[in-house]
C-alpha cells in the first residue's frame, strides 16, 4: 500500500472512529457521591422467582411465553463492615425517568421501588441512576447454558459460578454468590466497583452464596 493510501485509510478511520469515543465517553455514567464500598449488582432468575410465589404479583415475566431468564432486579450500594445504605433522602423517579429505564427492569413498579430504597443512596438523579444499571447490565454477559432452557436443570451453584467465570473475564469466586430457596435457583449477585471500573472484592456477599450440592434451574416460560 503507498503512503498516500496509508494516510487516506488513516484519515477514514479517524472520522469512522471519533463518533464512536464521543458516543462511548457520552454514555458512560456518572461515580456515585455518597460514601459507600460497592455495588451488587443482583439478577433475578425470574422462573424462580414465580415459582416461589412471584407469579402472585402479575409480574410479566411470570406469563406464559414471557420467556425470561435473568432479570434485573436491582443495582445496590453496599458496604463491607458498615450497614448497608437504603432509603435515602431524594426525589422519587418521575415518569419521564421510568420512560428512559422501560424494559430494564420487569417493570416500573419496581424500578420505581428500586431507586426510592437503594437509587437514592448514590447521590444520582434517577436518570443517571438508571444509566449506571443499565451500563453494568450491559457488560454481564449470561451463559448459553443459562440463557433459555427450555427443560429443567440440575446444577451445583459452583456449576454457575464457573459458568458465569467462563463467559465474563476476571471475574472470579469472590466477586459473586449464588442464592437459592427451597432448592431453586433465585439470582446472581455480582459485586462491582463503586466507579465501574471492576469487580469488587466481597467476602461478606460471596460468603451467602447457596451452600447445596445441587439446585434446581427452573425452565423459562
């Protein structure tokens, strides 16, 4: 290639990707403000969840065909040694901030729900709130395995740990737990840094991960 091509390929790349890093920088959220270690990011295995008594509440990935696995269910500031923040002073979501977050979580009611207990405790508006889950969602990534069985599982909650290990680099043991109740699977928690940076470190949240040999992983609906 000549050096006259070089330098228009170069020129090309640099108007293709100068958007791209304006987009990305645009997009990332703000830190949180407030005094806190980390986040735990938690998602709901909703087939668990309704059959565990979710499927009272009229939740729609409770329905027939919702086809739902994990869900958000919520993204909270935690501390190691200190109480956990929650409920803190602020402005609830408005609709407009609803609007922004529809289809993150199952629905508005508990994203409503989740900014008033734990949004609140991160310094963020709603919306930027909202932005910051919707970033770290974006970045776990579910294993095939997990995505959509369309028959029951039987997994050791090691299995889903190294599952998840598997399809999101660095993350490891400490960083996440595994709950279960009555034998089923309920979520995954992921414990991430305050500024978005990494995982975090959390014995406290690893340490109640799900200690049985095996669990059930419910089918989607």
């Amino acid at each position: 290639m000549s050096r006259r091509a070089v330098k228009i390929l170069s020129f090309v790349l640099a108007l293709i990707g100068a958007p791209i890093a304006a987009i990305a920088q645009a997009a990332a959220p703000p830190v949180a403000s407030t005094p806190f270690d980390y986040y735990v990011m938690t998602l709901s295995w909703a087939p668990g969840f309704c059959d565990l008594g979710g499927q009272d509440t009229s939740s729609p990935e409770c329905a027939v065909g919702s086809g739902d696995g994990f869900v958000v269910h919520g993204l909270w500031p935690d501390n190691d040694y200190r109480p956990n923040p929650e409920a803190c002073q602020g402005q609830d979501a408005s609709p407009a901030d609803l609007a922004d977050e529809h289809g993150l979580y199952p629905n508005d009611s508990l994203a409503a729900y989740e900014y008033r207990k734990h949004g609140t405790c991160t310094g963020l508006s709603a919306h930027d709130y909202f932005a910051t889950v919707r970033n770290v969602r974006q970045r776990l990534a579910i294993p095939a395995i997990l995505q959509a069985p369309h028959q029951p599982l039987h997994l050791s909650p090691g299995d889903i740990e190294q599952a998840f290990m598997a399809a999101n680099a660095n993350l490891h043991p400490d960083n996440m737990a595994v709950t279960c109740s009555n034998g089923e699977l309920i979520d995954v928690r992921f414990c991430i840094a305050k500024d978005l940076s990494s995982y975090a470190i959390c014995r406290k949240v690893a340490r109640h991960s799900c200690q049985r040999g095996s669990i059930a992983v419910a089918p989607v609906r």
